[in-house]
C-alpha cells in the first residue's frame, strides 16, 4: 500500500504544479517527471524484478541499469547505452534470458 500512496502523492503534486503554472509556456515539470519516474520503476516492479535505485536510474536484479527518462538500458561497468521498447519485452529478452 506504501506505492499507492507514494502514487497518489506524486498525482497531487503534479496537478498543483499544473495549476500553479498553466498559463506560463514553459516551466519545470518536476512533479510530472517524477511521476514518470514512479510509473517506469512500478512497471518493472509489476514484472516481478528486483529494483533499487541508483545515481544514474534504477538497478535491476543487480546487473542492469535503466535511465529514468530514455528507454535506454546498460549493464553496470559498462559505458555503452542501448535501447529497449517496453518494460516486459527488456524483461524477457535481457534480465530472464540470463537466468
């Protein structure tokens, strides 16, 4: 229950960012970014991977690290970024393939 609400906070705090700035062109979107960054690490979560955040994204399973804005992904120690098109078809293909 602890993501729920951690999800309806970061739901609050995006509209009032809304609110606060809807007349302006252009402005921070932190709220909305971090909600992003709430949804892409719940979704890897719901597939049943072990995830802990890191400096650059998130780790996954202790080996990969997925940036939390791109859907780019690479193996820790490594500097060599690749892409990925959905959160289940890295699963399956990358982390589940090594197991």
């Amino acid at each position: 229950m602890k993501l729920l609400k951690e999800e309806k906070r970061l739901i609050q705090a995006a509209d009032k960012e809304f609110e606060d700035n809807y007349h302006k062109t252009n402005y921070g979107g932190q709220a909305e970014r971090e909600l992003g960054r709430y949804y892409k690490l719940k979704s890897f979560v719901d597939l049943g991977v072990e995830c802990e955040v890191c400096h650059q994204g998130f780790l996954v399973e202790g080996k990969f690290i997925i940036a939390w804005q791109s859907r780019k992904w690479r193996v820790k120690g490594k500097g060599k970024w690749y892409y990925y098109k959905t959160p289940k078809q890295m699963v399956d293909t990358y982390i589940r393939r090594n197991k």
